[in-house]
C-alpha cells in the first residue's frame, strides 16, 4: 500500500472498478461494464441534451446545466424512486452553495425506468457494499454538464477542494465535447499532495471515493482550439446511509426493474 504522502501516477487505460481498492485506499478509478454502444447508450446520453440551466450559479465562473433525482437502495437490490428533488448543503461543506435549500428540475420518468440507469446504479451499489458492508443506501443522482464557451473556461467545481459531506461519492463521465481540462485529483483529508489524478475521457470512467476520508477537486474545462463550445458531461451519485428506510422521505413504494 501507497505512503499517505504518495502520489499515484495516473492510468492512462482503466481497468474494471475494483471494490478491493477502494476498501484498501478508500477510492477506486476504473470502468462499469455497462455498455457505451448501441441505442440504448445512446438514448440515455441524449437526456444530457434535455437539462436545464443550474439556477443558483450567481457570479461563479460556470456554466452548468443539471437535474436532480433520488433513489432508495434496498439492500436487496431493489431500487425504489423518491418524490423530490431538493438538495442541501451546509455552508461548512460547500463554501459556494451551501446553507439554502437547492430545488433542482427532476430526472425524467424515462430516464429513470430506462435500461440504462438502473444498471449503473446497481453495479455502483455493489461496489460500495462491497467494500462498506451491504445496507440501505439513499442516492442522489446529480445530472450535470458544464459548459465553456468560446474564449472562455469553466469551473466544474466552483467550491474548490473539497468533500460534500456523504458517505460516499460515484463520479461517472458520461461524454466530453470539444474540451479540454477536466482533471480530477484526490486529497486525504488535511493533506496537501494528491493521492490520485486523471482526466477521465473514456465513457463510464468512474472515481468511487469516501468522502469522509478524501477531498476531491476538478480543474475548469476550455473549448479546444479552433472549436465552438466543448461541455463535459458526468453523472454524480451520492450515497447516503439509511438506518431506517421508512423513515426516508417522499416514498413511492414503486420500484424500478
């Protein structure tokens, strides 16, 4: 195992996303299994195109489309939707955002009961039951795509480094779009070297990190040159542990297959 003080070079190829690393490092980098071919892919990265402009950006130096979804993972596997898509941080945990109540536009019916969706959510719980122990789990499903215009860059993370004050955070590139930048590093809490960095640019490349243990951040994207605007597309999973799932709000009691 790597120094604290380490830094880990960064994988030009990932491999299959490994819950062994993440228990050991506490973060994993590699690829779903879910394929990124073929008109089921396709429909479901097209809802990148239906989000909505993130209101709440004010003066920071982004441009953000985004909607908002959340799921109660059963540990049994059963994935069940939630009413609501409101979202909060304190002002301790996100210095841009936080200390208001965030109402997103919600992820669509048909992105939700897709055949896309509920398979990365699936493959993405086993990971973190895999190395955190099997159990309930409320996600938050953040659609995002940041956008620079020509001439200009654009922060995916406004905040800076920092955590976001869940158990656990998945984040999967869906697309990038005549862009440069993007480089995610991983911190230790209160260290000052990365552990880990990577332009993710495969679809489905993920970072699973603990974020009670680890800080992450992501440099801003440019269009590339002689380009239009570039966007870079991901989908955030926020994992949040449930000790007693009746209690959870907005229930449906549907689930999706």
């Amino acid at each position: 195992m790597p120094g604290q003080d380490s830094v880990l070079i960064e994988e030009s190829i990932p491999g299959r996303l490994r819950a062994d690393h993440f228990a050991q490092h506490g973060w994993a980098h590699g690829r779903l299994s879910v394929p990124t071919e073929g008109s089921d892919w396709e429909q479901f990265a097209s809802a990148w195109d239906e989000l909505v402009p993130d209101p709440y950006l004010g003066e920071e130096r982004c441009r953000r489309n985004r909607r908002f979804g959340r799921v109660l993972a059963h540990r049994d596997g059963a994935l069940e939707p939630l009413r609501g898509s409101d979202f909060f941080q304190s002002k301790e945990i996100n210095r841009a955002f936080g200390g208001r109540l965030r109402v997103f536009e919600p992820l669509t019916d048909a992105v939700l009961t897709g055949p896309c969706l509920p398979r990365l959510l699936r493959e993405t719980v086993a990971v973190v039951n895999e190395a955190a122990g099997k159990q309930d789990w409320e996600l938050g499903i953040h659609f995002i795509r940041v956008i620079a215009d020509p001439g200009e860059s654009s922060e995916p993370a406004p905040e800076g480094r920092h955590s976001d004050g869940h158990a656990y955070v998945a984040i999967h590139l869906i697309d990038r779009h005549q862009c440069a930048g993007g480089r995610n590093q991983l911190f230790r809490n209160n260290e000052s070297r990365a552990q880990f960095s990577v332009v993710m640019t495969e679809p489905l490349e993920t970072l699973i990190v603990s974020d009670t243990t680890m800080e992450h951040s992501v440099s801003e994207i440019r269009p590339e040159a002689g380009t239009g605007s570039g966007w870079r597309d991901t989908m955030i999973v926020d994992f949040n542990r449930v000790p007693v799932p009746e209690e959870v709000t907005g229930r449906t009691y549907g689930f999706i297959r």
